[in-house]
C-alpha cells in the first residue's frame, strides 16, 4: 500500500492524471455540444417532413379533384354490348 501511495504521490503521475482529466472534460462538453446541435437538426427536419407531407397530401387531393371527371349515368350503354341500342337480359337459369 505504501507503493502505491509513493507513486500516486508522484508529480509526473498527478501531471499526467491532471491532463487526461483535463482532456476527458475537453470531450464531455464536445459531446454536449454536439447533442445539443443534433437534437436541433432533428428537429427542423421533422418539422421539414411534416410539411413536406402535408404538401404531398395537398398535391394528392387536387390531381384527384382534377382527375376524377368519371361519372356513371344510368342508360348508358355497357361496353361489353356496344352495338345494342337496347335493353340486354342476361339470364342463368336455362
């Protein structure tokens, strides 16, 4: 025990103990930093894909409103029956 305390007590082992203390509280406010600035982008492209769906979801409904002219009026003639003018009957039963 009385070694270790010799070399503790040691000023090129407490110089050396003081730097890479000094060194590791030089990194930890690095990071924190850097956390900080991270958690900011994430932010501001959260807020970028937001609106950037809500435009998507825009852009959706109005190529639908403009693209949906497809209306079905009752009388019209079936496509499978172009020649017929008429009333088709179509029965199973026979």
């Amino acid at each position: 025990m009385d070694e270790l305390t010799t070399f503790l007590s040691n000023p090129i082992v407490g110089t050396i103990g003081y730097t890479l203390s000094l060194i590791a509280a030089i990194i930890a406010i690095y990071q924190a930093l850097a956390k900080e600035k991270a958690l900011k982008t994430i932010d501001k492209l959260n807020l970028q894909i937001t609106t950037i769906s809500q435009e998507n979801h825009d852009l959706r409904l109005s190529i639908n409103k403009t693209e949906n002219n497809n209306e079905v009026i009752q009388g019209e003639k079936s496509q499978y029956f172009q020649d017929n003018s008429g009333s088709v009957n179509i029965d199973n039963r026979g």
